[in-house]
C-alpha cells in the first residue's frame, strides 16, 4: 500500500487576519455564534463542491474505493459516485471537517491566550445549549476548573 501526502502553505499573516475576524470583539455569544459559524460544514456547498470535483478529476470517481484503517484492513468500499453519491459526500465532508480542525486549533489558541476562552464563559456558553441536558451541565461544572483549559483543549504538533 503506498501513501500519498498533500502540502499546503499558508501565510502565517493569513492565518492571524482569519482568526483576529473571528475573535473581534467583547462579547462572548457572538465570538461563540462566529467560532461554529466559521467551522461548521455548509452541506450545499459541499455538495456543489464534490460535483465541481467529479467534473474536472472524472477518472477517481468512476472506479470503487477502499477505505482503510491504518493497519492497511478494508473497513468500507466506496462504489463509483453515480452508484454512491452519499458515501463520497461522507467522505468529503468528512475530509472538510478534517481540514477544518486545523483552523479551529489555531481560533482555540488564540482565544485561551486573549483569555476570551475562559472556563467561565465556555460554561455559560455551554449552559444555554440545548444538546447538553441539565443534569448532566453539573458534570462540566465541576470538572472544569479555571486551570483546567487542557482538559477541553489538546494542541496539534504540525
């Protein structure tokens, strides 16, 4: 099995001017509402964007796929995309969230160093969310200590 590697550069300066858009201002609900804004995946543009790839790069959407684990094992075969779009729209959502993730890491960072991520307003923050039910909110709040910023961040090493 042969791997294939993909660079890609970008400017520190680019880097700082996206995540100093994001984190301007004081108010910690719409640094929040601009964190998922920036990182949640836009399905219809994901869409658009795996048909645009399917035109211009036909040949490794007209042949099946497998999907392996790291041990090199088939965990999952992708058919062609006329057969399968949804698998390959998995698949590159997937890959956009991925790549996603490294931006988030850099808006994280920033925002514990400009201490506009805090514990405190990461837990009212948190409160108001409907995903997390109020039971289990206690759980958050006692394990989150105003030291404890490691617990909900883990750096990447590039």
């Amino acid at each position: 099995m042969k791997s294939v590697f993909s660079e890609l550069n970008i400017p520190k300066d680019k880097i700082d001017k996206y995540v100093d858009q994001i984190l301007t201002g004081d108010n910690s609900e719409i640094l929040f509402a601009r964190i998922i804004e920036a990182c949640t995946p836009r399905i219809d543009e994901l869409k658009e964007e795996l048909n645009n790839l399917a035109e211009t790069a036909p040949l490794q959407f007209m042949i099946s796929r497998d999907l392996l684990d790291k041990k090199g094992r088939r965990v999952a075969k992708i058919a062609p995309i006329a057969e399968d779009p949804e698998s390959h729209l998995v698949i590159h959502i997937s890959n956009a969230i991925r790549i996603g993730t490294i931006f988030l890491h850099f808006i994280f960072e920033e925002a514990i160093n400009r201490e506009v991520l805090t514990v405190h307003e990461l837990l009212k923050f948190m409160n108001k969310s409907c995903i997390i039910e109020k039971i289990g909110f206690q759980f958050f709040r006692k394990d989150l200590k105003p030291t404890s910023m490691e617990i909900i961040w883990l750096p990447f090493t590039f």
